[in-house]
C-alpha cells in the first residue's frame, strides 16, 4: 500500500507566503529521505506548442494558424492562461470570429498584431469583466471576496432582504454590496454567476453532503451544512482570474464591501446557517471591523462570535486560525468590558482560549500577555483556574517542571486538596495498601460503572493532577504514587471523570513497579483504556497511552503490538493539540522499536522525522532524550568512527554527560546504550563501567520495561563474560559479579513468567552462557539453540543475532571451527537483516 500525492504551484508567485513555504516544505521532506520527490517543471508553451493548441482549437491546419499563434505567442509569453483568455478576448471584440460562408475560422491579422494587450492575465481579464453586465461584476465582486469558490446556498443568503416587519424575505439586486452602479435588474447573485460561467470565468459543480470534507472557507463554512443531498458549488476557473475580479473592488473600499458582506450574512442567516457559514461570517466582518463603530454594541456581538469561531476552529485542530480570531475577539473589546457584567465572561474566555492557542502553537510570549492580563483582572480562584491550568502545562513543556508542580500545589491547596510536605517511604507504602483495599471491594465492572463527577472543585482538583502527574514522575518520584492515589481516590469518592482514564493508567504504573503486580497494573491499564472509551476523551488519548503501553503493558504483552498503539497516541495527540504527549510517544515508540529489533533503516528515517517535529513544537527536552538511541542507531548502521562510543552525528557523550550530570532521565540512557554497545562489540569492561554507573536502573521500581529489562540482561550477559575471562586466567570471579549475574538470571525468570514473549529468549541465553560458565556444555549447547529459535519466533531479530553469536563463539571455544563458523554466518545474516551493517562486519572481520 502507497499514497501518491499530486500538487502544483508557481515557484515565481511573490504575491503571498504561500508558495515560498510550500518550496520551504518540500526542501525538508527531500532532505528526510523518507519520501521520494519528484519535481516536474513546466515553463510556458513554446512558439509550436501555442499553434497546436491553437490550431485544434479552431480546427484549422496547423500551416493555416502559424502566423495568428506567433502573434498570440508575442503578446502572451506562452503562459497557457493568458493563451485561452487572449483568443476569448480576441473572439469577444470580433477580431476572431467564424465565418457562415466559409464555415471557417477567420482573423484580421492586422488589427491582432495592433491590438494593445495587458502585461498579465489580471489585466486581460480585468478588461474582459468591463464588457459584462453590472449585475455580473457585482456578483463576481462578491465571489471573489469570498474565495476562490463558494455555495450557491451561501450567495442565497445575500440575495435575502428582511421585509418590513412581516417575516418574509425578498430578492434583491447585487448592488448592496456595489458601488452604486449596478442596474436594478433584480435578478439573483447566482444567476448572474451563471454568466459567468458560460464565459468560462467560473465553473459550476455539484458534490454530495459532506463531501467538503468539513475544511473552512466560504464553502465549509465550520458546520455540517444546511442538510441538502447535494452542494452546488461556484469556483473561479483560475486564482489569477479570482485576483482580477477582486481588482474590481477599490482598494479603498475594501473593508467597507468585506464588512457589507459580513453584516448580510449575519443578519439574513437562520441560527443553522450561521452555524454552518459561521468561519466565512467571521473572516468577512473581520476584515472590515475596523469600520464598525464604538458604542453600538456590534463590537461586542462580533467579539461573541469570534469566541465561537475560535473555539470551533481549535476544536478541529485548526490552530493558527483559531488564533486569529480569538485575538481579533479580544482587539474589539475595550479594557471597561472586563468591568461590565455583561462582557466580563466573554473577556476572560477570549484570553484564556486564546492563551491556550498560543500555548499549543508554542507561541510562549503571546500566551504569557493573555495568562497575565487574566490573573490581573480575575476576582476568584474560580477565574483563574483555567489561566493557571495552561501556565502549569507552559511551564513543563519549557522544561520547567519545578515551577509547573509549586504553581499546581499551591492551587491545589486552595482546592482542599494539600499534600505532605516530607514524603517517606513507609507513607508511600500506607498510601498504597490503603488504596488497594479501598480498590479490593470493587469489582472491574463496578469501577467502570461509577457515577460521572459533578463537584466543580473536585472536577478542577483531577484537572491539576492529571496535569503535573507527569512532572512528579520525572522531578519527584516519590510523590508520584501520592499523586496517583489521590486521582483514584477522588475517582471513587466522587465519580469518574475524563481524567480518570489517566489516574487508573498512573496507578497501574505503580501497581506494576512498587507492588511488583503485574497483573493487577495490567488490570488497571485496561480500565483505564475502557474509560478513556466511555468518555471519548481524545484529549487523554495519547497521555494515557504513553502510561498503558509505555509502562505497563510491556510487562505482559509483547513488546511489538505496542508501536502501532504509540504511533495512533501521536497521530491523535496532534490532532487535537496536545503536542507534548504526541512527542513522549514519538519517544517512546522509538525506544522500544530499537529494543524490539526493528528495521535500523527505516527506524533511523522515522527518528529523523521525530526530532524535527520535537524541534518544531518546541519540546527540546524529549528532543534531548531520543539523541542517545539515535547515536546508538548511527552507530549500528555503520555511521560512527568508533561503534562503541556514543559520538557522532546526533551527540558527544562527553558532552552530554557534563551538560546533563544531575539529569534523571537522559543519563541513564547514555549508559544504558554505552552498555548494550560495549557488549555488543566485545568490549567488556566498557560494558561493566557502564552498568554500574547505571545501577540505580534497578532502584527505579517505577520504570520502564525495556529499559530495566535490558538492563538486568546485558549486565548480566557482560558480568558472565568477564568472568569467563577471569577464570581462564585462574583466577575466581569476583563475588560482586556472582551476585550481579544471580540477580540478573533470577530477575529475568520472574518476567518470563509474566511476559514470556518478551523475556524467555533472554532467560534461555542468560541460563546458556551460565551453563558454559559453570562447565554444563551439553546445556549451554541446547540452552544457546533455544534462545535463538525463540528469539526468531518472537521476532527478536537482533537477539536472535546476539544468540547465534554466542553460540559461535562457545563452539569456537570448545574447538568445532567448522560447527562454529555456521553459527557465525547465520549471526552475521541477522544483523544484516536488522541494518546494523557495524556488527556484521565485526563478526565477519572477527569470526568468518
């Protein structure tokens, strides 16, 4: 399955941002790799093309037409346009006409070659318009103020004219949106447009409902439409013929006809229609608001409307938009609105919606201004919980999440609900097991079933917890189980909510790591799915994904069928603006990619596409954590002066390091790849520096399931391999390894209990090269085989490389070169087939 994607623009076009963005974006996605571009430029017609196009136009011998389609040719430059509209012209004014006698073309070559022409199409056409009738300028004045196309149902609404009190409506001429000049003729806009259809100016087109697709516009309007079977649509045939017909409209008068048109719409349109035209309304009065005067109240009546514009727009992800009419809501409004009864509501919800626009389009100063003008003005908590909510989201996606959890706490506390100020490991463990007897009692269908929350303070309470939850797992893990606990607890004391979904996923998490229950986390990440479901919460989608399949499910379902999930979680996360949580995903999808042996080709492209999107969305900080896996990828693929070292293209590990000594989260990747690395490429001691700089791993109880798992199992495969070397030397392996690799082997059976997919391939290789320590070679050899035929079942490639290679060097070991070679040969396949081109030539320069 593919998608090929067709499109077009004029790389000259200075008229607009447009095009240069749309090069500026093409340039990117030629750069990613991951998508094949092809460019086809298309110059204007040559001198033969314009005879052929003219000569079968007019059905006349090409040797017949040559010297009219010089002419043609002169005038018009080629542009295929210009072309079609000059012999329009031509025809129009009789220079160009068919001959009944001759019943054939016939042309005054003469006058063609004298005939003055414009420099461009807007000219030609301009001039064309001037020779139609008023009524069709007009209509063509409308049109194009409202796009490049429009509804018929839409131009109806301006053909309306309320009458005199009784109710009915009335048609009426264009010319109440004209210049005065247009003929009381009576007939209607799309009548009129009609002409201009048969002049080739328009083009008239019939869809089904809905088949608009729902974009904005002057067609899709923001709504569902009126209901009809079918739309009929009016569309410039051209955007250079919609430009000249603006033209006719005087830069002048500009704003005065864009406001007319606005006002007629909004007065003429039922409550329907205005729902369904509400983004053309909104685009038309603001372009001329600036003309509607102080103190008659429409400021205010289009200030209401842009509210409703800007949060139908951020409602269907149309961000950028809905930013535009928010802050045009709020310039319509004077400082005294938030002193007035009346507009007090509506200028704090325009500067809170707006505020979180420009939070999601990471327009931080923007958002700033709104947030402060609001804490200024705001009497209650109440008014400004929801300013304070965006500020605590701003402050963690920046990186500041110490001041995002003070700001939450003290709002918190306002709420009734405080937190202890020393938190203790036997705290935490009381907390627990009170909450899992208070969770005993119910039932999973009982718990899916609570009542819905109704108490506000309650409501905002789960708002601000479910928001810095993540910030106390990365700053202050030891609260992060308070935390959890508390959203469940107010879950079943007050009702669910849609921030449930999110506090049961959070407890699952530690369910699974404290409790070390890993069926009863499972159990939670499921609930947590299923209210996610019932109350349709997109905007906890990728937030509580990033928990359920991050966290959790891992640690009973196999590590591959999470990808898709994570790649669904950043898809939706973006879709309605939560950036931050499509980005942890992004992360999290790539880290268990690599751990789950996927392709490093085609892995390294999505990295790439990835990190440019953390970059764009101003998340520096997930940027900073997939740099270690994407060196470690480079350095597989072959793209590194040294395979072992995490220094290339994407990071200095020196560097990083020193940068992000106190760091939590980045350093321990670091290690963590300088470990699998070092093993990989045989170098041991490397591998043990790494582990042990990296043994808090297996003190953070709350993590993830790759990252510890993997951990335990090539720091023990390192610390068995080191003491290999120590006993062929004569020499007894050192207690701390003996223990290192005992826990290593006893971790790793209780995971293959529970995910057995993920773990016994890694238990049988781990139990393998203990067997071939230990001197159980009859075991070590069938131990190896099962790792390896497991490890492919499972679709651990890269594992069942690892596994294959062991096995060769324990052969080669024990003296069967030709036994071992085969072993080398097929580990050498396997890492090809993975991408990772450094280790196969490593095992082929070192074994075949």
């Amino acid at each position: 399955a593919g998608l090929l994607f067709v499109g077009c623009y004029r790389d000259d076009d200075d008229g607009g941002g447009a095009p240069l963005a749309l090069a500026s974006r093409l340039d990117d996605i030629r750069r990613s790799g991951t998508v094949r571009v092809t460019t086809v430029a298309l110059d204007d017609l040559d001198e033969t093309s314009v005879n052929s196009l003219v000569s079968g136009a007019l059905g006349t011998l090409p040797r017949m037409t040559r010297p009219l389609a010089e002419a043609v040719h002169r005038k018009t430059g080629g542009n295929a346009l210009f072309v079609v509209q000059l012999l329009s012209s031509l025809r129009d004014e009789g220079l160009l006409r068919f001959s009944l006698a001759s019943r054939a073309w016939e042309w005054d070559m003469g006058a063609i070659r004298d005939r003055d022409v414009a420099e461009n199409v807007v000219g030609l056409m301009t001039a064309k318009f001037l020779r139609l009738a008023p009524e069709v300028h007009d209509a063509l004045r409308v049109a194009a103020c409202l796009g490049s196309r429009c509804r018929a149902d839409l131009l109806q609404i301006l053909d309306r004219r309320s009458g005199s009190g009784s109710g009915t409506t009335t048609t009426t001429t264009t010319t109440l949106f004209g210049t005065g000049t247009g003929t009381q003729t009576g007939i209607s806009i799309t009548t009129a447009l009609d002409v201009a259809v048969r002049e080739g100016i328009m083009a008239r087109t019939v869809s089904s409902s809905g088949s608009d697709g729902g974009r904005s516009g002057a067609g899709g309007g923001g709504g569902a439409g009126t209901g009809a079977a079918t739309t009929t649509w009016y569309r410039f045939s051209h955007d250079q013929i919609q430009t000249a017909a603006y033209l006719l409209v005087p830069e002048g008068e500009r704003e005065s006809y864009h406001l007319s048109i606005g006002r007629s719409l909004w007065r003429n349109s039922t409550e329907d229609e205005i729902d369904a035209f509400l983004f053309v309304i909104v685009d038309q009065l603001q372009r001329g608001c600036r003309l509607i005067k102080d103190g008659t109240g429409e400021k205010v009546d289009l200030a209401w409307l842009c509210l409703r514009a800007g949060e139908r727009a951020s409602s269907m992800s149309a961000f950028l938009p809905a930013s535009v009419y928010l802050r045009t809501g709020i310039a319509l409004l004077s400082d005294e609105g938030w002193e007035e009864d009346g507009t007090r509501d509506l200028c704090l919800n325009l500067h809170d919606s707006c505020a979180e626009t420009e939070y999601i389009l990471g327009h931080f100063e923007r958002m700033k201004d709104h947030l402060e003008q609001v804490l200024r003005k705001a009497r209650t908590l109440r008014e400004k919980l929801r300013a304070y909510y965006t500020m605590v989201q701003s402050l963690g996606a920046r990186g500041r999440a110490s001041d995002a959890i003070d700001t939450a706490i003290t709002v918190l506390g306002h709420l009734g609900e405080s937190f202890p100020s020393v938190i203790t490991p036997s705290t935490v463990l009381l907390e627990l097991t009170s909450m899992q007897a208070a969770l005993s009692k119910e039932s999973e269908d009982a718990l899916l079933q609570l009542d819905t929350m109704q108490d506000e303070e309650k409501l905002a309470a789960m708002r601000f917890l479910y928001v810095i939850s993540p910030y106390f797992f990365s700053e202050k893990k030891e609260y992060f189980p308070h935390v959890a606990c508390r959203m469940v607890r107010l879950s079943l004391s007050y009702g669910v909510c849609r921030q449930s979904a999110f506090a049961f996923a959070c407890y699952g998490m530690v369910t699974c790591g404290l409790l070390c229950d890993r069926a009863g986390g499972y159990r939670y990440g499921k609930l947590a799915l299923s209210l996610l479901d019932r109350f349709r919460a997109k905007e906890s989608f990728a937030r509580t994904h990033s928990v359920v399949y991050g966290f959790i499910f891992n640690w009973i379902e196999p590590l591959q069928s999470s990808l898709p999930c994570h790649k669904e979680a950043i898809q939706v996360g973006l879709s309605v603006g939560d950036t931050e949580y499509s980005m942890i995903n992004a992360q999290l999808y790539l880290g268990t990619a690599l751990s789950s042996g996927q392709a490093l080709g085609p892995l390294m492209d999505e990295m790439r596409v990835y990190s440019k999107q953390m970059v764009e969305y101003k998340h520096h900080y997930m940027y900073t954590m997939i740099k270690p896996l994407s060196q470690a990828a480079l350095n597989l693929l072959g793209r590194s002066a040294d395979p072992v070292k995490l220094s290339g293209e994407e990071m200095d590990e020196e560097d990083l390091l020193r940068t992000l000594e106190d760091d939590g989260n980045v350093t321990p990747l670091i290690h963590f790849y300088r470990l699998w690395l070092a093993y990989l490429f045989g170098n041991y001691s490397v591998a043990a520096d790494a582990a042990q700089r990296n043994s808090g791993v297996e003190g953070q109880r709350i993590s993830r399931f790759a990252v510890v798992c993997n951990h335990a199992f090539y720091g023990g495969l390192t610390y068995i391999a080191l003491a290999r070397r120590k006993e062929r030397d004569g020499a007894m392996t050192p207690k701390p390894w003996k223990d290192a690799i005992e826990g290593s082997i006893v971790k790793m059976a209780v995971w293959a209990e529970s995910a057995p997919w993920n773990c016994r391939h890694k238990l049988d290789l781990l139990n393998a090269e203990r067997a071939y320590l230990t001197g159980d070679l009859d075991g070590a050899s069938e131990l190896y085989d099962r790792a390896a035929a497991t490890a492919a079942r499972h679709r651990f490639v890269h594992e069942e490389a690892l596994a294959l290679e062991r096995a060769g060097i324990f052969f080669l070991e024990s003296g069967d070169r030709e036994k071992a070679a085969g072993y080398f040969v097929k580990a050498r396949d396997c890492y090809a087939k993975w991408g990772a081109q450094s280790k196969a030539l490593h095992v082929q320069e070192r074994y075949i």
